[in-house]
C-alpha cells in the first residue's frame, strides 16, 4: 500500500490555497524532462535557453502526462487554466483530459508544491551534505534504514533546487524515512532546500574544493554546508565529521543533537584497524560506547569506512539494532561509481571516470596502492577548483609518485600534477602527458598489459569515460 498520495487536488492547493472538490485524480510523479514522463505525471515546463521545457509539452502528454505547469503562453495548442488570473467565484472549472496550469514562475510552482506536500507529511527527513561521499552515503543510509522502514531515497544526485522537488513529490504517507542528497554552488541554497525537506537529521560529509570556481573559498563552502546544521530541530540530530576541523566547528552553528564519527577515540562512533582488501571490499572494528564490532562490508577502498560511518551513524540515532545495521551494509548493492572492467590484452581498468576532487582523486590512488599488479594511474584534469585548483594538482601528483608505477595524465591542468609527481621522485620514463582523449586511449591499447591494474579517473567533463569504452572488452 503507497498511502495516501500526490492528488490534483493538492497541487491546486498549494497553488491557490482553495482545495478543488472536482480534483481527485492521482498525480504519480513530476517530471523536468519530457522524454521520462509517466502516464498521470505532472510535467514541469522550465524555461532555458539551451532547451525550453514549453516546446516539450505535447511528448510529455503523448508520453501520458496528465498535467503540466506552465509559465509561458501557449496559444490554442492545450487546454490551459490560467492560475496568475483572479479566481472565479465559482472555482476553476477542470478540463477532463490532460490540461496546462498556469502560473508566474514554473520553478517556484514546483518548489512551492513540493513544501506543501512535504508539510502534509509526517516522514522523517535525513539530509546529507558535504563536498565528496554524499550520494554513496545516501545509498547506504538508505540501506540500513530500509531493514526496518519504508525508506525512500532521491534518485542519482538530484540535490538541488530542481532535483530535491521533484525527490519530495515521490513521498508517500507509507513512506516512513526519507534521504535525500542537499547539494551546494551559492550560500543559502541549502538553507531553502532545508525549508522545503524539513529535516530531522543532518549528516555533513567533509568540506573540500569542489566547486569552488563557483562558491568562492573553503570558508563560504563550509558556511554553506553548515546551513543544513543550523536548520535541524532542536530535537534533531546533527552527525558531523570529527575528522574535518571546518565540519567540527559546525557544532556551534546548531541546537540540535550532536553525534560525531571518526577515525579519533574521541569520537562518539569511530572505526580502527582498517584493512583495505582491494575489490573484495574493507574490513575494521566499529567502537561504540563499550561496544566493539568486527566488520567487513563490500565497499571499496579503505575511505569507504567514512561512509560506513555515517550510515551506522544514522541507524544508531533511528533506533535500529545493530543486527539491522549490519544486514543493510552486507547487502552488497552500494558501492562507489567505481568499476572494474578488463581490457581486450587481460589488463584491469578501475572505472571511476564519473568525476574527480583532490580528496576522492586521491582516495582511488589509495585504493589503487592496494591492488597487486603494475600500477598506473590515468589522470586527467580537475575542474571547478577555482584558487584551490594548483594546490588540489600538486597534492595529487605527489600521492600518485607515492602510489603509481606509470602515471598517465590528460588536459592542460594535469601538467600541473605531473611536475608535481617528478618533484616528487616519479621518474621522468614512468610519465606520460597527453593533450587529447584519444591519444590516451592510442596509448593505453599498446602500453597495458595482462596484470596492469589502471585507475582511470577525471572531471566529468574531461569524458574519461571514453577511454574505458574503447578499451574494455565488448560483450558481443
């Protein structure tokens, strides 16, 4: 049973505050994108400039859209009531096929629909913000929580003014916990993406350069990210990273319960004795109070043991028991975007091409310094660092001579890594820069070998990706 769900008749509300009597169909889900419309979807038309969501209305119907909210004019092509004119009297009279509601800013409409339904509802709400691990500890969070509640979790990294909308319009009353990723380019996003999701529980990852081309500096990231602290209840609990001095000072930013995890004794959960098994996953020992809990979890990397953390974090202040906390983190499903793939002359390729900071960049070299075979790592540039982004080069160029046989870079900022990695002691024979994709992937067909193992790993859009499509071995 879902509950009680998303009905026209709410979304009229929260609209106009009047509750319709001729408004009782369900509304399934919203969508931004016509082309993932679901038959009695609300389609939400975004203007853009690049693709205006207003020139996608009639797939979205075609695709079954009951609904599409609109700020734009349409002419005569759908039938159309105008919400930005005076209400009549009488009510709006409702067509009885699919149907544009009017409004003065579709985004607003969307977001305002969201808070009220999410006002209506009595889930309890955990949020998870932090420059790198949110949407991996989103995934296990979710599957601990899921061993004793209904949990709904947002779908990829929907985390932002458009994403966490759409996240909390999938809520039913049957679900009882909901997490949801709160991602952050400007100060105050977090805090308005807090008063639509109203959370009870707030996790703080880390605060690093990510982004900080946008945000500014580690200073404005960390008041950024500290927003989701300050809007928690008093009642609520916020789970901070005794590790990160920028997360640990967010003590004083809230009123709400303190719980801190760790690596530091001094920490109210903290794990000991890690041991990186490469793809076999990470084991350790948890403390907690007087309690010790020997674990070993599918999760790769020996950083990985933060986002167990977090998750058994999460669980401990949900009241679950640790039998439940540990079935959700054996289950297996959540891992890194990481993948191992095997190149056509028996080499193995670490997948984690999705995108790339100092600290996860570095994150995978470790991991990679835990595999047997020659290693190398494919490098290519960091982007959206800003005043971090020599700094952020130079400290993984040096990790990489640390961990690396070969190191492979790609992209004008990697030069930066590179130098860095000579400095470091990486002879001069074991480097390799390249300026484009392909002359990488030219490289890498001849250079690999059977027992190679390469991490492949850069911003999204250096598209690294590429080099392991044309390497990996077809399924055909």
């Amino acid at each position: 049973m879902r509950g009680s769900v998303l009905k026209l008749a709410d979304v009229i509300e929260a609209l106009t505050g009047a509750k319709p009597t001729n408004a009782s169909s369900i509304i399934t889900e919203a969508f931004v994108d016509s082309r993932q419309v679901l038959p009695a979807g609300m389609f939400v038309a975004l203007p853009g400039e690049r693709s205006d969501g207003h020139d996608h209305i009639k797939q979205a119907f075609e695709l079954g859209a009951s609904l599409a909210i609109i700020q734009k004019d349409v002419g005569d092509q759908f039938p159309v009531v105008d919400l930005t004119a005076p209400q009549p009297s009488a009510g709006y009279d409702l067509p009885s096929g699919p149907f544009c509601l009017k409004v003065e800013n579709s985004l607003e409409a969307l977001q305002k629909i969201a808070g009220f339904w999410r006002g209506k509802l009595n889930t309890r709400v955990i949020s998870i913000t932090g420059s790198i691990g949110k949407s991996t500890t989103k995934e296990l969070t979710s599957d601990v929580l899921s061993q004793r509640y209904r949990t709904l979790k947002s779908r990829g990294n929907l985390n932002n003014e458009i994403g966490l909308p759409l996240s909390l319009l999938r809520l039913s009353s049957g679900h009882q916990r909901a997490v949801l990723e709160m991602g952050f380019y400007v100060p105050g996003e977090i805090r308005q993406l807090c008063d639509l999701a109203k959370p009870v529980i707030g996790v703080v990852t880390n605060v690093g350069p990510v982004h900080a081309a946008r945000a500014g500096s580690l200073e404005v990231i960390a008041r950024g990210k500290a927003e989701l602290v300050e809007s928690l209840p008093q009642n609520g609990v916020a789970i901070l990273n005794f590790d990160d001095p920028l997360v640990l000072e967010m003590a004083e930013r809230t009123d709400a319960r303190l719980f801190y995890y760790g690596l530091d004794p001094k920490a109210d959960l903290w794990a000991s004795h890690i041991e990186g098994l490469g793809l076999d996953g990470i084991r350790f020992q948890l403390h907690y109070e007087k309690e010790v809990i020997h674990l070993r979890v599918p999760m790769i990397g020996r950083h990985s043991v933060y986002t167990v953390l977090r998750a058994v974090s999460v669980g401990l202040m949900e009241d679950l028991t640790w039998q439940e906390i540990i079935n959700g983190l054996q289950q297996g499903r959540n891992q890194l975007r990481m993948v191992a793939v095997t190149t056509k002359n028996g080499a193995m390729l670490l997948d984690d091409s999705y995108n790339s900071s100092p600290e996860s960049c570095i994150a995978a070299l470790n991991l990679l310094g835990e595999m047997k075979g020659r290693k190398i790592a494919v490098l290519g540039d960091m982007l959206e660092l800003g005043s971090y982004e020599e700094q952020g080069h130079i400290a993984v160029g040096q990790r990489a001579a640390e961990i690396c046989d070969v190191l492979v870079a790609v992209g004008k900022r990697s030069r930066i890594l590179v130098k860095a990695a000579l400095a470091a002691g990486l002879p001069k024979e074991s480097i390799h820069w390249f300026s484009e994709i392909s002359k990488v992937t030219t490289f890498l067909e001849s250079f690999l070998q059977a027992g190679d193992i390469a991490l492949i790993k850069g911003s999204l859009g250096m598209a690294m990706s590429q080099i392991v499509t044309a390497l990996e071995v077809s399924d055909d």
